[in-house]
C-alpha cells in the first residue's frame, strides 16, 4: 500500500496544488473539502488511490464522522496537512464581525485541532507521522486590519510549536508553513467575491502560486527520517515583510 497523505481544503489553491504533487511523489490521498464536485474533479485529474472525505472542519460531528467513516486500510495516516483555513473580511476590530470572527477561529484554529484529534490517535500508536500546518506571515506579524486572522495564524504557530513539544516522545514529525502572499481564492474570499479588490492585491509584483508551496511540501515531506525542517517562511521575492511588497505600479 502506498503512504497515505490526507489534505483537508483540498477543493482549491494550496491544498489541490499539493494534491497533485504528493499523488506525484506516489501517496494515496485522503482528500477533505466541503464542496463535493471540486472534489470529485480533482479525484478525476490523479493517478493515485484516492478517497474523498466531504465535511465542514468547523463541525465537530462532521469531522468525528467522516475519519469515523475511513475503511480500515485508510485509518494508517503517514501525513497529515492541515490546510483548511481562509480570512474573512480586512476590517478594524471594532467593526469585525461576529460571523467573520467566528468562521475565522473555528476554521483555522478549531479545525486543525479537530482533524488533528482524529489522526494523532493512530499516529501514537505506529509510533510514526508527520503534520504540517499552514500558518501564514501573518501568525508572524499582526498587520493593520488583520487582528483575527492574525490572531488565527498565531494559534497556528503555537499548535506547530506544541504539538511538536507534546509528540516529539511518539516519533511524530511536525512542520509549521507559513506563507506570504500566494494568489489563490485567499483574498476572493476574503473580500467576499469583490475581484477588483481581490485581484490588487497581487498587482504590481509576482505572488507565489499555490504550487510553489505545494513544491515546498513536497520536499518537506521527502526529507529523511531524522530530518524535521520545522518551520519555513516563504515568500515572494518581492515581499520583504507582512506589509512590505515591492509594487511596481
Ligand atoms: C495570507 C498572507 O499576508 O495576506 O495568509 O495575510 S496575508
């Protein structure tokens, strides 16, 4: 059987880019998302054994159930890439809003968390594993405007940090990414599909594309055993910080 990769928002970007380059490396894949037929199309584009886990990772029953649901020779997770996540809104804290707040938190925090409680188990018990979460510049570096999503990424690089704390005894790899900007629906999203807005902020220089961190993965995940690269910032060539992007406009 081949290793087992298992991606959670997998439906696009980072997470389909790195879809395609572990099926490459010969993994079969655990793909989650939430939206079935982007799914269901990437499935149709790899090579390699496939499984598709449809659920939203905020919900907890809906996490329990669907890794509840995996076949037994699909329960033997060698990697984990904690993926999901988005921003919501690029507002003031005392203009957030409660559903952005929240979308943001459970998405990015309580998602990994919840995902991460129903692989770890397993990964104890092989007494081998390895999880990568994508944190981003901004767990780094809390920008204008960006307070909750900010404070998301920040969970993030903390998790990395005690995770890797709490399972360095069981053998368990864990790497923490954390890229700047990289055009993908990232910022579709975030400003809830107002593209003109979107689209600026990847104008003037040359992003990442989502491949480019899936390229970086691809490599963290092929590292020998007694190598861990534990936490990588990457970056366009063009951006020097969270706010600082060389534009020529
Ligand atoms: C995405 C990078 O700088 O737009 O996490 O927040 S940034």
């Amino acid at each position: 059987m081949n290793k087992i990769a298992c991606i959670t928002g997998a439906s696009s970007g980072i997470g389909w880019a790195t879809s395609k380059a572990l099926a490459n490396l010969g993994y079969a894949l655990i793909l989650c998302g939430r939206r079935r037929e982007r799914l269901e199309e990437l499935q149709s584009s790899i090579s390699s054994p496939t499984i598709l886990l449809t659920f939203d990772v905020r919900n907890w029953s809906e996490v329990e159930s669907a890794f509840s649901s995996l076949p037994n020779e699909w329960k033997n997770i060698d990697v984990l890439i904690n993926n999901a996540g988005n921003a919501h809104g690029l507002s003031a804290i005392q203009d957030g809003a409660l559903e952005d707040w929240d979308a943001m938190m459970l998405g990015n925090v309580n998602g990994l968390l919840y995902v991460s409680k129903m692989v770890i188990p397993e990964m104890i018990r092989r007494q081998m594993g390895h999880i990568i979460n994508l944190s981003s510049i901004a767990g780094k570096q809390t920008y204008a405007n960006g307070n909750v999503y900010c404070a998301s990424k920040a969970a993030v690089e903390a998790l990395s940090q005690g995770m890797r704390i709490d399972l360095n005894t069981f053998n368990i790899k864990v790497s923490n990414i954390a890229p700047g900007a990289v055009n993908t629906e990232f910022s579709s999203v975030r400003f809830k599909g107002d593209m003109e807005r979107a689209n600026s902020v990847y104008q003037g220089f040359t992003p990442l594309v989502a491949e480019d961190v899936a390229d970086l993965i691809a490599y963290i995940v092929s590292c020998p055993s007694h190598v861990n690269i534990a936490d990588v910032t990457i970056l366009p060539t063009a951006q020097a910080s969270a706010t600082q992007i060389k534009k020529d406009l």
